[in-house]
C-alpha cells in the first residue's frame, strides 16, 4: 500500500458544487474554513467535517469518458498518490506538519452531481457499486493548516 501522496488540490465554495480551487486553507473542527454546504442534512457536522477523494479516481474517470475535474463533486481535498481502495472509516490521515484526520464514512452520491457524469450515472462513485472510487468523509482530530502540495500520508500504527 502506497502510504505517502500529497495534497493534489483544496476545494471551498459558498455552498454546492463545484467547489473551486484555492491555494490553502485552514482546517478546523468544523472543516475547511470559509467553505460552505447548502444540505446540512447530509453533508458538514464533525463526523463529515471533509470530503476528500481521490485525483487517480478522478484520472479514470475521465478515461472513461466522464467530463469531471477536481473539486465538481463537492470533495475539500483532492488527493494523490495514495492507496485509495485500502482507506476506510477507522483509517487515520496526515496533511502537512499539522492536520490529522480520522476517516468516518464513505460518502453517498446525489443527484447534484450527475452532470459530470457522461451517462449521468452518478452511482459510478458509489462505494457500495464501485468499491475503491467513493469520496470519503473525515472528522478533524488535530486542526491546521493544508497547502496544495503538502504531504498526505497514513500514519504508523500507533504514531
């Protein structure tokens, strides 16, 4: 398992999708500051604090056709280089030299996101059909702050 990537892109936007590029941001308990969700239903709270997803995922689906880019799904951290399959809830994150993460759950995908999809099938991101290519949620366990291109790893057991 690939434990080392790094942050490819940080998302924030006032509310919905897409959410678009800024260089960094502070990561709070309640997540990325000055980002925004309009369904507080089913999306913030601490144990959905941040949406990450994966930039190789992202890759093949463009491969297949699909017309999305980082951040048109709603995810705060697009990251890279990592063994997406192998995250889980219960799976621990690095950001940088200061945020911690515990991932919580995979997250379920709407329909405000399927006109990225070239067949509209949004369920292309769903763990429970396509295990390895859902977004996953995280709570925050030590605040900071990210920057495009800081590190992004799995800690040592028990580091």
């Amino acid at each position: 398992m690939n434990s080392i990537g790094h942050i490819a892109q940080i998302n924030a936007s006032s509310g919905g999708v897409p959410k678009l590029p800024v260089p960094a941001g502070e990561v709070t308990m309640a997540g990325l500051a000055g980002d925004r969700q309009r369904n507080l239903k089913f999306h913030g709270g601490p144990d959905r604090a941040l949406c990450l997803w994966s930039l190789e995922v992202i890759e093949q689906l463009r491969q297949e056709g699909h017309p999305i880019a980082p951040g048109s799904v709603g995810e705060n951290l697009t990251l890279s280089g990592l063994d997406w399959a192998s995250l889980a809830p219960g799976s621990q994150l690095c950001l940088g030299d200061q945020v911690r993460l515990e991932i919580t759950d995979y997250a379920t995908p709407c329909r405000t996101i399927m006109k990225w999809f070239s067949d509209r099938r949004f369920s292309r991101i769903s763990h429970k059909h396509h295990p390895g290519s859902s977004r996953l949620y995280a709570r925050v366990l030590q605040e900071g702050w990210v920057r495009t291109g800081d590190r992004a790893f799995v800690p040592a057991a028990g580091a």
